[in-house]
C-alpha cells in the first residue's frame, strides 16, 4: 500500500488493509485465532528442522549453514507481522480513521496521508523487514546454487576445508543487495514492477544454473565411472566430492522446483493486484496468499525434510505424532526407523571417514 507523507513523498509498505475493524468480525476473529495457532507450528517447525539439519551432517558445513540461516530466517517476518497487524486491525489508525485496502495506487484519495515519517516509525521498521524477507526467500535459490557451483569448482578438495568464507560472503552480499533493495521499494525509488523483475531473473537465472550444474556433476560421475578415462579421475577425493553434489542436487531438486513455482505464483499474483484485473476478488486472494506466505515453513520444512532420507528419518523421530503413525501402519516401522537412521549416519561417518583418509 503506498502511504503520503507530507505533501508530495510517497512509500510503499507491504500490507493491502489499514484501520480494519478486524476484532469486531467473527469469522476475521476466527481466521485469526488459526492463524495464531498455526504460526506457533510454524515456529516449532522451524527450530526443530535446524537442530536436525546441523545435528545430522548430510551435506558440506556450507551449504548447512545457508539452509539453516534462511530457514531461521522465518522469524524476521514473524516479527515484521507482530509489528504491522496492529495497524491492519485498527488498533493504530494511520490518517483518516477508515479503512483503506489497496496495493498500488497513484490516486491520493487511495492512500492514507500523514504529515511526518515519525507518526509511522514501526510501519517503517516492520515493512522494510517484511521485504527484506521477501527478497532473501527470492534469492535463496541463487544462494544454493552458488554454493553448488564453488563444491564443483573445488571439486578436488571441496569436503576437506571448511572454507567458510564461501557461506559467509554469500550471506553477507545477499543480506546487504536485499536490504537494500528493500529500503529503495519502500522509498518508491526501486518501483513494483522493477523490484518483480529482478526477482524474477534471479529465480529464473538461479534454477537454470542448477539444472547446468547438476548435469555437470553427472557428467563427472559418468566419467570417473568410465573405466578408460585417465588415471587422474580415479582420485578417491574427486569421486566422493562428485557424488556428494550430484546427490545433494537431486535431493534438493523438489526444493528448488517448489521455492521457484511458488515465488513465481506470488509475483504473478501481485501483478495482477497492482495492474487491477483481480479487483472483485482481490480481498480474498491477497489474504490467502498473505497467509500461504506468513506460514510458509508449513509446506517448505515437509519438503525438505522428505527429501533427504537421514533428515526425514530423524524429524519422524522428533515428532511424537508422526512416530505414532508410522508405529500404527505397521509394528516393525519404527525399528526400521531407527535402522535406517543408523545407517544412513553411518553411511555419512564412513562418507567422511574415508574422504579424510584419502586426503592423508
């Protein structure tokens, strides 16, 4: 929603309702309460998967660590919705005491007006963390697959330096290019259907670059497995680091996929808002999607904890609710459970163990 300030400044904040009655609605009261009650899921979710993903080494400490970070991330807009709904519902009015609903809009009459940045310093704070947000969950597919890209560039050594240099300047330039990009929407300098653009490229880009460097690894594989290639490929490193990034891009595939296709979603379904062709239902689609957004750890964390077997098998183990089910469905699961947890950690130990002593 763009908001005056003064007589001629413009922002953008990333919220469709202002001054809304929200408490004296029953049904809005009941989607509230869900809400609330799903956002305390969420946020047991989210802590759970990051103790499981650096508890059970799978892939590099790098990639670990990004993972984790923005999937922790979460909270941010946790955060940013506590700081906003108080002015969605009402209980802080912004100009005129009525209700405004829009998302882009060069009509004055549209948009609240007040006289100073001062009156809204916590719309400030909480929308430039909620695109902050945004932008960083745009770019995560590009951050993976640039760390992707260095295992393979380093692919003689990658597994035995830490090299945390790589995790660290990926987040570090990430943060800073999505603060910012943040700052200049909210000021309208970066306007809506430029800031979709760039969103939009880096996604596209980024999932092009992974299916490059998946067939990349496949191809070295395919050649350490050819009996006549050079004895150069038969290094017990380049072998181990080879199969290391194909697997953790094939297990990451569903991942990739289903952060590009739903991110695309959002962005076509803001377009839509800002160019007024969803106007009869706009309301219902933009709560909805505010809703899928603002509780996202809800599809992602089942995702990625299916797709790779020693997380999945150690997050049924945490949740009481899920090991019963799976107790239920048959009597010998859980120990078949608890089997493949082991062996999939010894799988990983002999993995390490025998990379280091190829490196002695």
């Amino acid at each position: 929603m763009n908001i005056f300030i003064g007589n001629s400044s413009k922002y953008f904040f990333p919220v469709f309702t202002l001054n809304s009655a929200y408490y004296s609605d029953y049904y809005a009261m009941l989607f509230i309460i869900i809400h609330i009650l799903l956002t305390f899921l969420c946020c047991l979710l989210t802590i759970q998967v990051c103790l499981i993903i650096n508890s059970v080494r799978v892939f590099h400490s790098n990639m670990s660590i990004i993972i984790t970070v923005i999937l922790g991330q979460w909270f941010e807009v946790l955060i940013a919705k506590i700081i906003i709904f108080p002015y969605q519902s009402g209980f802080l009015t912004v100009g005129k005491d009525r209700v405004f609903q829009s998302w882009i809009t060069d009509n004055p009459s549209e948009m609240p007006q007040i006289s100073k940045p001062s009156e809204i310093v916590p719309l400030f704070v909480g929308g430039i963390m909620f695109l902050h947000y945004a932008f960083t969950l745009t770019f995560s597919v590009f951050i993976l697959t640039c760390e992707r890209a260095c295992a393979t560039f380093f692919i003689t050594d990658y597994e035995k330096k830490s090299r945390a240099y790589i995790c660290t300047t990926l987040l570090l330039l990430t943060h800073t290019a999505t603060f910012l990009l943040s700052c200049l929407a909210t000021c309208e300098i970066l306007n809506f259907t430029t800031g979709v653009a760039i969103s939009g490229v880096f996604i596209v880009g980024a999932v092009v670059i992974y299916f490059i460097i998946l067939h990349i690894n496949i191809s070295i594989q395919k050649r350490l497995d050819d009996h006549d290639q050079q004895q150069k490929y038969y290094s017990l490193a380049i072998r181990f680091q080879a199969k290391e990034n194909a697997r953790s891009l094939q297990l990451a595939k569903k991942v990739v996929l289903f952060a590009a296709f739903a991110i695309l979603c959002g962005m076509g379904l803001l377009i839509l808002a800002a160019m007024h062709w969803i106007d009869d239902y706009i309301i219902y689609i933009v709560t909805v999607a505010e809703a899928v957004f603002n509780l996202n750890p809800l599809f992602i964390v089942p995702i990625g904890m299916y797709s790779v077997p020693a997380w999945r098998d150690r997050f049924i183990k945490k949740t009481p609710f899920l090991l019963r089910i799976r107790t239920f469905s048959s009597k010998n699961t859980s120990k078949i459970a608890v089997v493949e947890e082991n062996e999939a950690a010894k799988e990983t130990d002999i993995y390490f163990n025998r990379l280091s002593e190829a490196w002695k």
